[in-house]
C-alpha cells in the first residue's frame, strides 16, 4: 500500500479542522486488545482505531453491513460501540463531544503501539503538536491517549495491558494500512520518528516524490505523502481497510447509505482500491491485495 498514488480529491474537504477531545470520549469499559495476554509488544504498529462520530448507532450499522463485524454497545456518556471481527475487537465508535468543532463529519483515529504513552504526548508536544487527550487508563485496556501532530491531523498512542496483537497479513475486513497527507512530509516523518520510534525511509517505489515509509521492527507501518494541492486540503491520516473485492465494498457501501469519494482504481503496486465515507463522513479506504500476498 505504501506508496499508492490517487488524486484524493474531495476526502479532506471539511473533514480536518481542529476538534478538542474531552477525556469521556473514550469508551471506559472495554475488552482487552488480547483475550489471551501477551508479554510481546510491536512499537509503532497500529493495533486500534476509534471513529469519533455525531450518529453511533448509524455508523456501526454501516460498518457491521459493510465489513462483517459485529458490535457491541459499552457504557459511557453517550452511545458507544464496540466493532469485531471474529470475536477479536479491533475498533471503536465514540459519540464526539458537543464541544468539538466540526461536527457534521466523523473521523477515524488510528492508535499506535507505544512502550510510554506519557512519553510518546511529551515528545509531540516538544515538537510542535498539541496534547487533546492526555495518559490516561482504561480499565483492561491500558494506558492512551490522543494528540494532534504538528500539523493538527489526529493519532492516538496506546500501551495495551494485554499485549499486542501477533504480526500477521491483515485478513479481509482488517485494517491493513495507514496512509498520513502532510503538506511537510519530511517534518512530519521526524515528528513521528521522534513520538512513536518508526524509521522513516524514502518511498522509491514510485516517481513521486518527498513520500516516506514509516519502519518499525523491520515491518512497514505507514506512509506519509503530500497533500494534494487543493485550496481545501488539509493533513489527515485515513485508514484502510481489506476487503475482497474493492467494487462491490464500493458499491455496498454506497447502497448503505455512504458515499463513494475516490472510485475503485489500480494503483502502480497493482493493489485495487478505493475511498468511501459513512453516512456520518468518516472517511476510510479499502484495498484488495493480490492473492500471491497471501503465500508470503
């Protein structure tokens, strides 16, 4: 996925502007990452995602249809969901809080693994970025937080008290990738070298340039490329997805009453794929590996 060029268009109109989390917007019961504990860890993998939305009850029925999972409501203020696949979570749906900004859309936040959480927000901060959620614990979960980087997109750090899931290639209806538009890629590729330990390497896969790689533990984690040069883009991290067929999730997505924003297309690492929003806007991308990825 790293490196997939698309011409994103309309994904970051309305969707970037800056919100404040308040610490009840995070689900306080929660099953662990891990039902059976682990003592094995993967810094800067992304083991978690929250959707901040205005309608939970909306955008879990569209997830649930759209990619097979199933929910589960948890206690807070406010509806708020639980999403699995096959018994294992691997999402959340959170009410947004009446104080953030920019309610008309959801927005997904991808939550990376890190040894100190407290150390990852001190870190974000020193470099320019903006605490809006701070270390906290969540009962069976662990330690969290969120933060807006130095160019005000979303990420979320967490230390599981359970582990952190294996490493293994995302099944359909997993999150398979991250992508991070920065309008200063290389800045941006020090920030998060510098909060969640990755090693950012030039992207040479593609003609493209100032795109970079996020490493950690010899995996690719994510990618950080350029904003597109529109008047009303603006730096976001999106999410994918890996469905079996990207057309038909495209199409489903839009008869769930979702939008497509970016069509099915080939990327030049002839991956399928495509950009939808849920009826509350949350944006979130789906790919379609090719079947030799699964003999790897």
């Amino acid at each position: 996925m790293a490196g997939c060029r698309i011409y994103w268009r309309a994904l970051f109109v309305g969707i970037a502007a800056a919100v404040s989390l308040q610490a009840d917007d995070v689900p306080t019961v929660v099953p662990p990452l891990n039902a059976d504990p682990s003592p094995d860890y993967y810094a800067g993998k992304i083991v978690w995602a929250n959707l901040y939305t205005t309608d939970v009850a909306a955008s879990t029925k569209f997830y649930t249809q759209l990619f097979g999972w199933t929910a589960q409501s948890v206690p807070g203020r406010g509806p708020r969901s639980i999403l699995a696949l096959n018994g294992r979570p691997i999402a959340g749906v959170v009410t947004r809080s009446a104080r953030m900004r920019d309610l008309a859309h959801g927005r997904w936040v991808p939550f990376a693994s890190v040894p100190d959480v407290a150390a990852a927000l001190s870190a974000a901060a020193a470099d320019g970025g903006r605490t809006l959620h701070a270390a906290h614990s969540v009962p069976d979960r662990g330690e969290q937080g969120v933060f807006a980087d130095a160019e005000g997109a979303l990420f979320g750090v967490i230390h599981s008290s359970s582990g952190d899931p294996g490493e293994y290639l995302a099944e359909p209806g997993e999150w398979v990738w991250a992508e991070l538009f920065a309008r200063d890629t290389e800045a941006e590729a020090k920030f998060y070298a510098d909060v969640a330990g990755y090693e950012p390497v030039p992207d040479r896969r593609t003609a493209e340039p100032n795109r970079f790689v996020l490493v950690s533990g010899s995996y690719s984690r994510a990618s950080i490329v350029p904003v597109p040069n529109r008047p009303r883009a603006h730096p976001a991290w999106l999410l994918f997805v890996r469905v079996q067929d990207v057309k038909a999730a495209a199409d489903q997505a839009a008869a769930l009453g979702g939008r497509v924003i970016i069509a099915p297309s080939l990327s030049p690492l002839h991956h399928e794929q495509a950009i939808v929003a849920d009826p509350t806007g949350g944006a979130v991308g789906l790919v379609e590996l090719p079947a030799a990825e699964d003999s790897r």
